[in-house]
C-alpha cells in the first residue's frame, strides 16, 4: 500500500493502525518532525485518540520506532504543557520500561521525556521521583541505574529548595550492594552528587545508616576529593555554617587552591558572583571551577615519542567509543589534560590526532550525563587555553554543539557550555567562528542561546583585533541590529554594550547602524553607554547628532550665574514675559553655528580674582538712577542678549583664537538646556538696560517709576509675604554687587582687554550686528521702533 504524507493530526490518528513496519517508521518520523513545528497545529477530535495509538509503538520490538513515540510524546508536552498532566499516569509505567532498553539512543530520549515532563511543569520534580520509587527495585538494572541519573539530574537543575532527597538515602545505601557494578557505581556518584547540595549533613546521616565499613571508608575519601576540589555548591556551605564567624569563614574556603606563582593575589571566594545569576543557580559551573579542576588531573609519565602516541590514541578511542563506561570517558578526558601539560602539541603527529579527537567530541558533547559533559567542556576550555589558534578547525566542527548546550535544562550542563564558549572565544580567534555565532543569534529560538550570544559578542569585540574582525563585520553588524531589538531584555542589553565595543572596531559602520535605529532605540543606547562607561565613544553624539553645542552651558571652574534671582523669581507677570522672551530667544539660539560657547575659563578666573576685594565695597555703593536715555530703551518682550548668544561676539572670538573646548565636545552629549527665565549676566554688552552707571555701566533699576516701560507693570503689593520680600531684595543686591564685580571697566580688565586686542567699542558695534541677525522678526521690529522714538 502507498503512503501519503498526512497533513493534520487526523490525518496521522487514522494511518497509525496499519501493521506494515515500513509505513510505521515513515509515519512516526514524519509526525515527530510535524509536532516540531510550532506553526503545525495539534488540534484534532480527540486527542487520546493520538497517545493510545503511540503507546503500542513506545513497547514494541522495533527500537527505531519506539525511539521516535518517545519524541512525538517529548514534543506533545512542549505544545501542550501543564494541559498533558491528564496523560501523564498513562505514560509513565510505559517510560520506565524504555529506562532499561538495550540501546542507549532509547534510554535517552526516555530520559530527555522525564526532563521534559519537569521542565514543563507536567508534573512537579518531587511528585515524579515520587512516583518512580519503585524503580529502586526494578528487576532490569537499566533501570535502577537510569533512575540514579534522573535523581542527579534533577537535583542538578532544581536544588534542594524544590526537592527533599533524605527520604532516598536509605534506598540508595541498599544499592551499594547491588550485584550489578554499574549500578553500585552510579549509587556512590549519587550519594557524591547528593553531597554537592547538601554537605555534611549527608556524613551524619550515612553513620546512622547500616552502611557497610569498607563502603563508607570510599564514601567518606569520595566526600573530602569534592571538598577538596572546591565542588560543594553554596547550599552545602551554608549548611555547614555554624554560629561562630570563625567557623564559617573555614569553612566557606576551599582546600585546595588552583597552582600559580607566589606573589599572585589571594584566591576569591570560589561562589562568588561572576557577572552572571545563572551560575548561582544550583549545579552550575563558575570560572573558578574550570580553573581549578584545569590541572586537577593524573601524572602520566612518557617516555618516548611513541609512548605519547599511544596514550592519544587510547584516549581518544575511549571518549568517542559511547558504549564505555561513564567514568573512564571522564578519566581520559583528565588525560588529555595530563598530555597537554607534559607538550604533547609539539608531536609532529598531534594535528592529525587533533582532527580524530575532534570526531569524538562532536559524539560526547551530545551526552546526557551531566558529569561527561562537564568534564568534556573543562577539557575543551583547557585546549583553547593552551592551543590557541591552532585549535580553529577543532571549534569550527564542534561549536554547533557547543552552543546547543546552552539551553539544556540541567544547569550543570548549560553553565558548562557556556563557560567553555567563553574560554573559546577569548583565546581562539578564527574567522570562521564568526557566522556561526551571528547565524544562531540571529536565527536561534533559544531566548537563552541569543542571551548568551549577545554576552558573548561582548567579549568577543574586546578580546579579538580589528582584523580577525574585519571580514566579517556585516555579519556582526546585522547580529547587533537583531540583537539590539530582541524580544528578551538580557540579550538587548548584551547587545547594547557589545554595540559600543564594536564601534571601537568599526565606527564608520556603527555610526551607519545607529542612524537606522528609531529614536527611542538611539536613547537607550547612549543611557546604556553613560552607564557602562564606555571609553573612546565620547566623539559618539558629535558625529552622529551635529556638532551644535549647547548655548548655556558653563565651563568647569566657571562660576555660575544661574543661582541670582531675577524680578521674574517673585513676580509673575514678569515670568511670562520671560518665558515669551526664551521661546523667541531659543529659535534664534537654534541657527547659530556649532562654534557657540562660554568665554575663556581663565578670563573669567582672572576678573573674579581682579575683584573679589571689591564686592563689598562695591555691593555699599549708593545706587545711582538711571539715564532717561537709557531707561526708555527697556522694552518688556525684548529679548536681552547673553554672551553666548552670538557668534561674533568676543567670547567666541577669544575662544575661537586660543581654543577653549566647550562641554558637548568633552561629555560626547548634548546637555540639557536651561531655563528660559532670564539672569542677571554682567557679561552682556554695555548697552544693555541691565547696568548701573557706576564704573561706566547702567545697573537695573528695578525701584525707578520714572520710566515710562514700567508704567504698565502693577505696583508692588504691600500685603506681600515679608519673606518674599526679603528674598526680592537680597536677589536684587546680589545681581547688584557681582555686576559691578564682574564689570569689564576697571583698568586690569582694561589692560586684558587691550593685551588681546579686543576694545569694548568693537564688542558693542559687533554684538548689535549680531543681534540684528539672530533675534526673531518681532526682536527687529521692536529695536526699530525704539531708535524711531
């Protein structure tokens, strides 16, 4: 009978019946690969329909077959969730069985339902080892063992604070007896692992327990290896802390400190935050338990070139062969360590050897035994150390699957991977690397594989020259735009901070990128730079937002002028006068040149220097009133000029001549503006109406009546807050004093004046010229109208 491809779950429900073995295999690989596509949906009449019809190919004799009911079965609990909780008693009698299979492909994609039926939330980690306890005495081996594993994997990813492992100690023990070795085996790694979580609460326990003499003397040298090796977890060492301070700090310290040179630093606490929460979590791997365990290895002794030959490929037929045991997989990987240490990359023969390790770890690092795992990362992380560059193809072929371990569930293997990602890319700088990073960054489902990506990027910007970089960098820049609009927050802030290092690198097309991204984008990138203090990006908002400095900022070391209260502090109607004068003000201030900014910081020093023994003086000085002629230039709605406010005016004319920085050009940003409340500036043209006539200069009267402009201005109200008025007052007398201070007349400031070449009659007939052409249309009628009166 011909097959079709059904195309519904219907479709599939309908064909499972048929007894031909072919058809069968065909149909189950086609409806594993339809459940993995989320866009395929899963409805159907009735969804029982589809389980009772898998189950009978989850046990029968075709391995192949089962193998793939236990993936359409993995896949239905990503798609369904908390929801196959009601299938789930159906299953599991049926999984436990497939725990003991012959074949290991069957036995891991059992392991990987289990997982799954955590992870999802199906069924809660203590309920499912609950309810597999009987397994501790199933009468296939396979399955007491496969059991173990789950116990450590479980409390791998969750900790103790989701499960209580004290009620399977006592069943653990009576597997140290077990006539299976294998079996007693991975009873005594259960019990190490258990150790990790928990310390040695664990040793107290076991005494209790009738464990034999002989296999608590192991356990207890097993207990101290770990200790040792600086593996408890920070449950086990908060544990084991008791109420004396002195006490814990001994024992919150590992024994055993990594190999360096005498006057290294003091070890840092081996569970200390790394730059990442993830590698607290429970069972996860840190920087400072790859260093450790690097030379934490076997002594071989070699003798001859052929010695280390043989030794590399024993080793290297052990890793990649995955019948063999777990634990001398683990030892060989140590003696890959061993032989790197004693220059074994010198041997002539060591690249093709490189090449056939490269197979067997494509083949381990697909493993489910977390300890496989760990131990292949450190291994690899300790080749890239070492090697270099020469292990460029080595990466090139594994890194795929390197990567891919970053999502797994147990946290023992995701810190792996990404630990040994890290070392691979801060010591191994080969081009090719680069695609593979930005295609999964770029393409991954993984919100934790782009996450890691995206911190990676980082590293990768600030440890690899420009020109490992340069052939790649439209992937990178493409990388970064994905990344920088990603839908988790981690791997956009990733990508943000490996955004500026990449400008570093390339600036022309990071300046290119930035100019594409929408604006609010563009803002939580410069906030993103502002706080990880990026350097060498300060030039960034000159050459991507213009070069308009900002009209009022002041220097460092200039003081401010902005704390003087002016009549607009008090009065209200002189506030709105004054905000009508800043919007005129502020759209003449946006046409003048970048070149605007603060006068020289040493000429300002110098005249607060030149008088600041005379501002008392100054400050007693009867006021004088003044002229009509001047007086009857104050118009109200006229804007007054400031020292900045023109291009030509000295200030920019001595800061054009001896080269003053201004502050947008030292902070890389443009600062915020002022208020458009006017201030009293002694640094405004003489002619302005806010100078008194004492040394030269008209000074505000703010008490005369005689002036026909303040006429309209309603009188002072006597019922006005005494407060107020004492603050009105002392404003006024403080605007009075430091203009007179800061005055140009006297004759040192005469004498600067003259030095530089710049008279005060010049600086007036420019700043009229000047105003004539920023003010506003109506700033120009109003002057009109006054030189006509």
């Amino acid at each position: 009978m011909a097959y079709h491809k059904p195309t519904d779950i219907d479709g599939f429900i309908t064909q499972m019946a048929k007894a031909d073995m072919r058809i069968k295999a065909l149909l189950a690989e086609d409806l594993v690969l339809y459940l993995n596509d989320s866009e395929n949906s899963i409805e159907c009449v009735d969804l029982g329909l589809l389980v009772d019809g898998l189950i009978p190919w989850m046990i029968g004799s075709h391995f192949k077959i089962a193998q793939r009911a236990l993936e359409a079965f993995t896949e239905l609990i990503v798609r369904l969730g908390q929801d196959f909780n009601a299938y789930t008693s159906t299953i599991l009698p049926h999984v436990l069985d497939r725990l003991g299979d012959s074949r290991d492909t069957v036995r891991e994609k059992a392991q990987l339902l289990l997982h799954k039926l955590m992870e999802c939330r199906c069924v809660s980690p203590q309920s499912l080892l609950d309810k597999l306890t009987v397994c501790f005495k199933h009468k296939n081996a396979k399955v007491r063992e496969e059991f173990l594993q789950t116990i450590v994997n479980a409390l791998n990813e969750y900790g103790t604070q989701s499960l209580s492992v004290k009620t399977y100690i006592q069943p653990i023990v009576l597997l140290l007896g077990d006539p299976t070795p294998t079996v007693r085996d991975a009873a005594i790694q259960t019990l190490v692992e258990i150790y990790k979580h928990v310390g040695d609460k664990l040793r107290t326990d076991l005494r209790k327990k009738e464990v034999p003499a002989a296999k608590m003397a192991m356990l207890e040298q097993k207990f101290d290896e770990t200790r040792s090796d600086g593996l408890l977890l920070p449950s086990a060492l908060n544990s084991a802390v008791s109420n004396d301070d002195i006490d814990a700090a001994v024992v919150s310290r590992p024994t055993r400190l990594v190999k360096r040179t005498p006057s290294a630093t003091p070890r840092k606490p081996l569970f200390e935050t790394q730059g990442s929460g993830d590698l607290l979590a429970a069972g996860a791997v840190s920087w400072e338990i790859f260093e450790s365990s690097f030379e934490n290895v076997p002594q071989l002794t070699i003798f001859s070139q052929r010695d280390m030959d043989d030794h590399m490929k024993i080793t290297n037929t052990i890793v990649g062969d995955k019948n063999m045991d777990w634990e001398k997989r683990v030892d060989a990987l140590k003696k890959i360590r061993s032989l790197l240490m004693i220059n074994a990359q010198n041997s002539p023969t060591f690249t093709q050897q490189l090449k056939d390790l490269s197979i067997a770890f494509l083949d381990i690092l697909k493993e489910l035994r977390s300890q496989v795992i760990r131990e292949a990362c450190i291994t690899l992380a300790y080749m890239s150390k070492v090697l270099k560059t020469r292990m460029d193809q080595f990466i090139i072929y594994i890194l795929q699957e390197l990567i891919n371990l970053i999502q797994n569930s147990a946290k023992v293997i995701s810190s792996s991977g990404t630990v040994a990602l890290k070392y691979v890319i801060k010591n191994t700088h080969a081009p090719k690397i680069v695609p593979i990073i930005t295609q999964n960054l770029m393409q991954s489902k993984s919100k934790d594989i782009r996450s890691t990506l995206s911190e990676v990027m980082v590293l990768l910007f600030e440890e690899w020259p420009t020109k490992a970089l340069e052939k790649n960098c439209i992937l990178l820049r493409d990388a970064l735009r994905k990344g920088i609009a990603d839908a988790d927050s981690d791997a956009r802030k990733h990508s943000r901070c490996a955004f500026w290092n990449f400008r570093r690198h390339f600036p022309e097309i990071a300046d290119s990128l930035y100019g594409s991204l929408d604006p609010a984008t563009q803002r939580t990138l410069e906030k993103e730079r502002d706080s990880i203090g990026t350097n060498g990006t300060n030039s960034m908002s000159v050459s991507l937002r213009g070069s308009n400095t900002s009209l009022n900022s002041v220097p460092s070391g200039v003081i401010s002028m902005s704390g003087l209260r002016s009549i607009s502090a008090v009065d209200t109607a002189a506030a709105q006068r004054a905000r009508a004068r800043a919007q005129y003000s502020s759209m003449a201030r946006m046409k003048i040149s970048s070149g605007s900014a603060s006068l020289r910081k040493y000429l300002f020093v110098f005249k607060i220097s030149a008088r600041a023994k005379k501002i008392s003086a100054v400050s007693a000085t009867p006021q004088q009133p003044p002229t009509p002629e001047r007086r009857i230039r104050s118009r109200s709605g006229v804007s007054q000029s400031q020292p900045t406010s023109r291009s030509t005016s000295p200030s920019n004319k001595l800061r054009d001549n001896f080269g003053i920085p201004s502050i947008y050009k030292q902070t890389g940003t443009i600062p915020k503006k002022t208020s458009g409340i006017p201030r009293s500036l002694a640094n405004s043209r003489e002619t302005s109406p806010t100078r008194g006539t004492q040394f030269g200069s008209l000074r505000r009267n703010v008490y005369g009546t005689n002036s026909p402009r303040r006429l309209d201005r309603p009188p002072v109200n006597p019922a006005r807050p005494v407060l107020a008025q004492k603050i009105l007052q002392q404003s006024r007398e403080a605007e009075n004093a430091l203009a007179d201070a800061l005055s140009p007349e006297d004759h040192e400031m005469s004498a600067e004046f003259g030095r530089l070449g710049i008279h005060r009659k010049f600086s007036r007939e420019e700043s009229v010229e000047s105003e004539a052409s920023s003010v506003s249309l109506k700033g120009a009628l109003i002057r009109t109208e006054e030189e006509t009166i």
